[in-house]
C-alpha cells in the first residue's frame, strides 16, 4: 500500500506575527468503521431512556455498610466499564487502586478521619457547615473498615515519554466523567457506593504508595447497604431547574 504523505501542522513562532510551516513526523489517523447499536424504534429507545434514568434514580450515597463480600468480577467489570468514558486526547489518566486488606483500609480510615477532623472543626465555612448539616456527616468514617472494598481514583496529571513530561489534556473532566460511570455501573450491579473526598487526600498516595504524577481524585467505598441504613431526605431538581432548551 502506498504510504500516506505526512501530517503537515501549522506551528506559531514565539514572535506571533510569524507563522512557520513545518512538516512533522506525527502519526496518521488510524479509522475504522462505527460499531453502533441502532436502537430500531423510537418507542423502544424512549423505554430504554427511562428504564435507565429509573434505575440511576435509586442511586443514593450509602454511609451505612454490611461487611458481606462482594465478587471481585463485579468490581473489576465496573473499572472495566468506567475504562470506556471518554478522555482528552484518549489519554486515559485514570488509575483506580481497588483495596480489600484489612490493614490497609485501616491506615486509611486513621489518615481519613485525621484529615475529616480538621475539615469539621477548623476548615470549613459556617455555610458550608449548614449544607452539611443534613447530611448528618461529620468526622468518624466507620465505613472505610467495614465496606469491602475500597476503590481510590487517581488523576494521572502527567506522563513521561523518552524522558519528556508531557500534560495529560483535561484530566479533571476526563476523570470527573470516569467516576460518574463507575458508579452508574457500581449501582448497576447492585452496589452501593460513596463518594467520599476526605480533604487534603495526599495521604492516600502515601498509604498506597502511588507516584507523583497520580493526584488522588475520589475514595469510593463499595459493598452492600447495611439493613437498617439510612440516607437522607433529599430532593432532586426538577427538569425545568436543570434543563433549558434554547
Ligand atoms: C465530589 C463529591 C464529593 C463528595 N464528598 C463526600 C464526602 O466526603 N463525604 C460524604 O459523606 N459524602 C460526600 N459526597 C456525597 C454527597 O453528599 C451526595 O452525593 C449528595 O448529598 C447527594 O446525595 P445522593 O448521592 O444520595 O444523591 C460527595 C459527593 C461528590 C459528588
């Protein structure tokens, strides 16, 4: 096969008033045909639109946890399937570090609630403090020991090729959206999830030994709801308060 020219891109001199044209080495696209699941009538895609918006609707944050064991295929589909979420440059700057032992989601829980008991009694705002206040939240994080596993997402800031850093594109929107699908799919199963930040997080790269350039993102306890768990008397927004059509 005949070998495609290379890729020509425009680059800007320093001085911006010039602009040099330079032909660079830069891969070609590589394109295969979609693979797309038609959905054949409108009345059966309107059915699978609401049957899932049903089911994400009973997703809830669960702070109360049985210690019953969960396969670890669940866990691991689940990571699969937040793998495919889109990403800046289809860089992939996630990381999820799954923990089960017991030790570990110790040191964890001890680092968390250190952390939490500073943000309750010293960081936060009286505001921010009222918001929390119905949540019934405060420092003690029981569920770091009890739930069975504990999966923490790293950010994966930047990477080094051929000893160059390099930034990874919109890591923060492409690990946010990561995220979401986990726990859509965590849900899915029939987990419960939570997604808990315990501000600063640098211990969590300590405990778990992971490099520079993995920025802790969220700690997601998962596992069953305990029976007798609670949750909070939240309403949703309406679709007028979040949607506008213009
Ligand atoms: C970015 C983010 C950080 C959160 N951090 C915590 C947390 O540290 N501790 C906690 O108990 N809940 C935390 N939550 C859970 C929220 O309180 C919860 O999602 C919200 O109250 C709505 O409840 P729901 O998830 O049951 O719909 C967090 C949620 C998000 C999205």
């Amino acid at each position: 096969m005949a070998k495609k020219p290379a890729l020509t891109v425009e680059i800007r001199t320093r001085n911006r008033h010039k602009t040099k044209f330079m032909t660079k080495d830069f891969p070609q696209p590589d394109l295969i045909p979609l693979e797309f699941r038609k959905i054949e009538n409108e009345s059966e895609q309107l059915k699978r639109a609401e049957d899932f918006y049903k089911n994400l609707n009973l997703r809830r944050t669960v702070r109360d946890y049985s210690d019953r064991d969960v396969p670890i295929e669940l866990i691991e589909t689940a990571i699969l399937t937040a793998g495919t979420a889109p990403s800046g440059a289809h860089m992939q700057p996630w990381r999820f570090v799954v923990v089960k032992d017991a030790e570990i989601k110790r040191k964890i829980r001890e680092a968390a609630e250190k952390e939490e008991y500073e943000s309750y009694h010293k960081r936060m705002s009286e505001k921010w403090l009222r918001r929390l206040a119905p949540l019934g939240t405060d420092e003690n994080k029981p569920f770091l020991e009890i739930a069975p596993y504990l999966i923490i997402v790293f950010r994966i800031n930047s990477i080094e090729e051929d000893g160059e850093k390099e930034p990874t594109y919109y890591s923060q929107e492409s690990v946010g959206i990561a995220v979401g699908m986990l726990l859509a799919a965590l849900h899915n199963a029939g987990l419960a999830t939570l997604t808990h930040t315990p501000s600063p997080m640098r211990f969590l790269q300590e405990i778990l030994e992971r490099p520079k350039n993995e920025v802790p993102f969220v700690l997601i306890p998962v596992g069953y709801p305990a029976e007798d768990a609670m949750v909070p008397n939240l309403k949703r927004k309406t679709l007028d308060e979040i949607m506008q059509i213009v």
